[in-house]
C-alpha cells in the first residue's frame, strides 16, 4: 500500500500518538455494553505473496494453492481482490470451499472499483447487485464489506454517499473508508459523515499511515473496529504502534467493543505476517484471548513436516 507512505528522514518526524476517543465513539461504546466476549479478527489484505513461500507457505508453493496456505495462518483476510473483479458465486465459492479447514475463517471483501471509483456511486444498482450476488456465495465465511471510495471523493458528494448507503441491504455490516482531507480537516463536514454513519449503522475504517494522521479520525459510529494498519518494514515504530493500538482496543473492550478486524498492511507487503504475529501475540497477552498466530518455516520448525 502507498497511500500515507513517507520517506525513511520523515518517518522519525511523525507523531504517532492515538487521538483521543471522539464524543461519538464513547457514546456509541457506552450505549453497547452488553458483557458479551469481544469478536477479534487479524488478517492481511492478499493471499497472493510469492514473498511468503519459504517464510510461512512451504517452499514451492504454487500460487494456485496460495490461499489453502494463507487460510492456516490467519482467520480473516481484506479481500481486495474483489476491487478490481466483479466475480461469480461459482469462483467465491472455490475460495469458500479452500477455508473450510478453518471454521472461523472470514471473507472481508472490498467493493468494486467499477462502484467506487468509476461510477463513484452513482447509477451503480446494476453493478452493486451483481457484487452481492457474488460475494454472497460466500455464506458463513462472510464477514463485513469494505467500501472504499476515492481519494478524490470529497464531501460535495455527501448526497450521492448517503444515497448509496441507504439503499444498501441491511443483513450484512459494512465499513467506509474516507481519504479526501475535507472530510476529517472541516468540523462540520466530519460531524456530518460520522452522524449519518452512526444513523444508518455502518461502520467507520480506521487507515493507520504514517503520512496521514487526520485519517486515524478514532471515530467508531458503530461498536465495531475496523483498523488498517499501514506499517514501514518492520521499523522500531511499527511495533510501537502496534502496543499503543492494543491498549486502546483493550480500552474499547471495557467500554463495549463488540468486533475489531485488524489488517495488516507494509509498503512492502513481504513483512505483513511478522507485524501481524506481534499484533496477534499481544492480544492474546494483553486481552487474554487464543487468536491464531502465523506459523513460521524457521521459526517453527517441525509443524511443516
């Protein structure tokens, strides 16, 4: 992922530090407290990384089996494959039927670019439908839709947003992700979208970049975290990072948090299951859960055989 990325000099510049909860986050947390456990999920955005094959998929992987691999590694994963095709029930169900070895496993797949950004979000019922179809095939290995619109995608088009949304069907949870800086850097642009989130019950992404920090915006609308994680390689900060975000989803916990899904992003895609690891580690440490960690070839010598 490029998006917020900085150069190595900027990157020691950067003021890491979590926001502070908005009004709208400790209402919607203090209004779903309900004791029940919290739902933790941590995946990465592709399967497809020959970068892995030797580090957690077996040596001579083929990239047909790439997902068989992936799905015994994580429990979730940010499908953006599904940005860029439109696919079928017949191909969704091969991927279903690839993560049945495991029960939890979830299917986050993201809207179609042709909804997005090419139609951005206008005449799009055909288009939209067709996306359901598809992802639907999925069945219990569905988790929530990701909607992600353009970087260009600036709130003038408020209405055109709010149309879409509220045709939405209601059976399935979604999350939009906002870049455009009007969105977080006006008061009352940013009130805006987050009532009308709030109002309509679908979720807020959280995209943690080093390059963009107003998109760290900490509003959840909904009592349910959605957190891209963009990381730099492994830098000394990304694990910092990382700590600070536990003890606020820790934090969350105790407030009402009902669901987070945390993925994991590098600019370099090759470290995604290392951070990921540390990110699953600390759960289980500090909120007492059992996620799944990633098993690695050199680390975990043995379990391949």
């Amino acid at each position: 992922m490029e998006f917020g990325r900085v150069t190595p000099q900027e990157l020691n510049e950067v003021d890491f530090t979590l926001p502070p909860d908005p009004e709208l986050t400790i209402k919607t947390l203090q209004a779903a407290k309900n004791g029940q456990p919290l739902q933790v999920h941590v995946g990465c955005a592709k399967w497809g990384r020959k970068e892995w094959v030797g580090k957690i998929y077996p040596p001579k992987t083929k990239d047909a089996n790439f997902l068989d691999e992936y799905v015994k590694h994580f429990d979730c994963i940010e499908l953006n494959a599904t940005f860029y095709n439109v696919y079928p029930p017949e191909t969704i169900v091969k991927w279903k039927e690839k993560a049945n070895v495991n029960p939890g496993f979830k299917f986050c797949p993201k809207f179609s670019q042709s909804i997005s950004h090419i139609r951005r979000l206008k005449n799009a019922e055909e288009i939209t439908t067709k996306y359901y179809e598809g992802i639907m095939a999925f069945g219990d290995k569905l988790g929530p839709l990701f909607l992600q619109v353009g970087d260009n995608f600036t709130p003038k088009s408020l209405l055109d947003l709010k149309a879409y949304l509220e045709q939405l069907p209601k059976d399935v949870p979604v999350f939009l992700e906002l870049r455009h800086k009007e969105w977080f850097a006006n008061a009352e642009n940013r009130d805006a979208i987050f009532n009308l989130l709030h109002e309509l019950q679908i979720g807020a992404v959280i995209t943690d970049a080093s390059g963009r920090r107003d998109v760290v915006h900490m509003e959840l609308p909904t009592p349910h975290a959605f957190i891209r994680f963009v990381g730099n390689s492994l830098h000394t900060t990304d694990y910092t990072r990382v700590d600070e975000w536990i003890e606020r989803i820790k934090q969350w916990q105790q407030m009402g948090l009902q669901s987070v899904w945390f993925f994991m992003h590098q600019h370099d895609e090759r470290y995604s299951p290392e951070l990921a690891d540390y990110v699953v580690e600390q759960l289980n440490k500090k909120l007492g859960l059992n996620l799944l960690r990633p098993t690695f070839i050199d680390r975990d010598k043995g379990l391949f055989n």
